[in-house]
C-alpha cells in the first residue's frame, strides 16, 4: 500500500511514500513510477497548503519593508534608513518618514502573531497580516 499526496497546486507532482521511503513523483504519463502510482489504483490526496512559519512572516514583512524603501529608489529599507540625519533635506526627509512608518511594525506583527499562538484569533495568511498593517507613507506602484 502506498500513500500518496498531490505535491503542489497544479498537480505537476505527487509526494509518495513507498515501503518507508518518501519520493517525489514527477506527474507525467512518460514518468513509470507515475503511471505505476495512477494504475495502482490507489487515491492521490489533495494538495495540503503548509501554514505559514514564523520565519515565513518575517520574510514577508521584510520584504514589504524593503518594497517601501525600493519604491523610492533606496536600495533597501536598511539604506533608507541610514539617511536619518543626512545633510541632503530629501534624503533625510524620506527616512523620517520611513521611520517612522517602519518602527511600529515588528512590535505590531510579533502582537499579531503571539494573539495567534494563544488562540485569541485564527492565523492570517502573509497576504492578510501584511494587508493590516498601516499604510506605507507614499505609494508602492
């Protein structure tokens, strides 16, 4: 007996575990251990979307983080806020705004994320945390 789960969305893989071993089954009808899979008879379970780690989140928000910052053409928002305090007003400016902008987030997101691990709420999506957080002082596009 082998149990065996769609490896992705679109179903162009399938995890498969066989006599102790886990393999990943390329989803092809040129693909033997594929073709064995599907004549085998038995089911291929649906593809299971892993909840996000908190590393996952951290990732996001840093990556939201640096949007903001590359939406001004800095490199990032750690070269963004390097500026606090540069004698060009503009540059100085921007990371005044960014700052102060980017400070209240990580206390927000760790908030949100300890309110999931004591159950007081359901765990968001990276879509959905980062939709809460406060909008960026000027727009991404």
């Amino acid at each position: 007996m082998m149990n065996a789960r769609w490896a992705n969305k679109e179903k162009t893989s399938v995890w498969a575990d066989l006599n102790g071993s886990t393999l990943l089954i390329q989803a092809s009808p040129n693909n033997i251990g594929y073709r064995d899979l599907v004549a085998s008879g038995e089911p291929i379970a649906p593809f299971f979307e892993p909840q996000p780690t908190i590393d996952d989140y951290k990732t996001a928000i840093q990556s939201h983080i640096d949007a903001v910052a590359r939406a001004k053409d800095y490199d990032s928002g750690v070269s963004l806020a390097s500026y606090r305090g540069s004698s060009v007003a503009d540059y100085a400016a921007d990371a005044e705004a960014f700052t102060a902008w980017r400070d209240p987030l990580w206390p927000f997101v760790f908030g949100k994320l300890a309110a999931v691990q004591s159950g007081t709420i359901s765990q968001p999506t990276i879509a959905e945390l980062v939709a809460m957080l406060p909008e960026p002082p000027w727009p991404l596009a």
